[in-house]
C-alpha cells in the first residue's frame, strides 16, 4: 500500500498548483478580450472554450480533493478508490490538449514558410484525436473499475499510450514551427532577430509541456501512487497557458517588426536568460563618436603682400586618414 502522503499528499500539492495556474489562465484571458477586441469569432470561441474548460478542470480538482480529504476522511477502505470528478478530469485534459494542438496545427498549416502542407499539419491532429480516444476510453475504465489497482491491471497500456501520444504532439509541433520559422531566415534580413525571439519562445512553451507529460508518464509506470495524477491536474493548464501566452505576444511582435528593433520583453518563461545579441548591439548606451581635425595651409610670398593685391591661399587637398589626425572616443 503506497504512503499517505504519496496519495493524498499529491492530490492536494497538484490541486493548489493547478489552481494558481488557473488564475494565471483567467488573467491571460482579460488580457486578450482588452488587447484583441477586433479578432475573429473562432478566435474568440477558442480562447472562451479554452477558459471555461479550464475553470470546470479546475473545479473538478478540487472537488476530488474535497472528497479525499473530507468525505473519505479516516477511511483506510478508500485509499484505492478513483472518484469520478478525478476521472472525468482526465478526459477533460484530454479536451483541453486536443484544442491546444489542433490551433498549433492550423498555425502551421496556414503559414505561408509551410504552402499548406497537409504533411506536417494531418499527423498533429491525427495523432491528437487518438490521444482525445485513449482519455475517453481510460475515463471510462476508471469509472467502470472504481479502483486504480483494477486500472493498472486491466488498461495500463491505454493510460501510458495517451501520454506518449501527447508528447509525441508536443515535438512535432515544435520541429514543425522551428523548422519552418529556420527556413524563412536569411543571412542579410532584420526580421531574423524577430524569427529567433519567436524560436525561442516556441521552445519554451512547448518544454514546460512535454516535461510535464514526460514526468507525468514516468511516475505512473515506476509509482504505485497519485503522484503522476498531481503531475497530471498541472499538465492542462500548461497547455491552456501556452495557447493565450501565443495569442496575446502578437501585438508586441507586430510592434518590434514595425520598428525594426527586437527587446527582450517577449513573454516567455525565462526571459533573462534570452537576451538577444542583437538588442546588445543596438544599445543607445554604447556611442561611437569619430572627430576629424582637418589641416588647411596658407602660402605667403616672401614679399609680403605686393601693391596691396589680395592673396587668396590655396587649400591644400582633403587629408586622407591618418592616426595623427584622427581621434575616436567612445563613450
């Protein structure tokens, strides 16, 4: 029988945690009604379908919490069994995960570097949809089976197949967006400072879900325990975030292209640590100043200056370069 803590003890750290992701989820989301008012209805729809499955997930967590907290109490009898709020969250991730990669697959597929390619966009929703299956179908058996022992035994591989799925996705979508933006950047061009702030951004975003669902897989294959179910409450509400964090870095990518210049304020999960070198290279702190101290010599007869004529002197030619003449100071 696994510990207290490895069961109760992760429910309830990943209910807290998914439950402060959820409140990150609502502000991006009055982010983008304030920011995007004229965007498209199916726009629209997926950012208000995507917020309230979040906030249903979310109540779901914390009703299964409740119950094992509360209701189950005491009650050693009930330390195996799967509450259904608990199982229905796990099609619900299942839901929120198939939005967030069929938007990336539309994304690509509709990128002028791609031509519409059906090739790289079909494998992504295809693989997407199989992944919504095996939720639904593991949803259902833990419904049917009431305990996680009889789940493990009986549909393990069905469970372990989902994860594997979605983080089959998740690199797919990143190789096909870095791939693509990699493509369009020329060596002369000033929109490659644009295109590597957006690589990175993609990077990152699509990190922090794969790791998740790959912790998440670990600890349910090695652990007779709820630890990955913690791990798993976490795992819609990284995607949820990585589908409004993509909507609302529009307006400040579409400023940085006008102006032609790229700063660091891109909305990623660690900016500092990607500054770019070309923000380094148009700081206004550094200033090259050049001064050039130009000669000019005037010949006089040794007469002086005859019957009062005037004596207009000539203009020796322009000083080509020399390091005596020359100074440069930089500040």
């Amino acid at each position: 029988m696994a510990s207290l803590p490895a069961i109760y003890g992760a429910i309830l750290l990943g209910g807290f945690i998914a439950s402060g992701l959820s409140g990150i989820i609502t502000a991006q989301t009055f982010t983008y009604i304030k920011q995007y008012p004229s965007d498209t209805h199916i726009t629209k729809s997926i950012v208000a379908l995507t917020w309230i499955l979040d906030s249903i997930h979310t109540g779901l967590v914390c009703t299964a919490s409740w119950i094992f907290m509360v209701q189950w109490f005491g009650d050693e009898s009930k330390i195996d069994d799967i509450p259904a709020p608990l199982a229905i969250s796990i099609a619900l991730t299942a839901f929120l995960t198939l939005i967030v990669h069929c938007f990336f697959a539309h994304r690509i597929h509709k990128r002028k570097l791609t031509h519409n390619d059906w090739r790289i966009s079909i494998p992504i929703v295809v693989f997407s949809f199989l992944r919504l299956v095996t939720a639904l179908v593991s949803t259902t058996e833990m419904i049917k089976l009431q305990t996680m022992t009889a789940f493990r035994q009986n549909v393990k591989w069905l469970f372990t197949a989902g994860l594997s799925l979605s983080c089959v996705v998740d690199v797919l979508v990143t190789a096909s967006l870095c791939f693509t933006l990699r493509r369009n950047r020329s060596p002369h061009s000033s929109m490659d400072r644009i295109i590597n702030s957006i690589i990175l951004y993609t990077l990152e975003n699509n990190a922090l879900t794969s790791a998740a669902t790959i912790i998440s897989m670990i600890c349910w294959v090695t652990m007779h325990n709820l630890i990955f179910l913690g791990v798993h409450f976490v795992l819609s509400k990284l995607y949820a975030n990585s589908l409004l964090a993509t909507l609302n870095s529009r307006k400040h990518l579409q400023e940085e292209r006008s102006r032609g210049a790229l700063s660091n304020e891109l909305p990623v999960a660690f900016p500092g640590r990607y500054q770019s070198k070309y923000s380094k290279r148009l700081d206004p702190g550094n200033k090259l100043e050049i001064n050039v101290e130009r000669t000019i010599e005037y010949e006089a007869p040794d007469d002086g200056f005859a019957k009062g004529s005037p004596h207009t002197p000539s203009e020796s030619p322009p000083p080509t370069a020399d390091a005596n003449h020359i100074t440069s100071n930089v500040a």
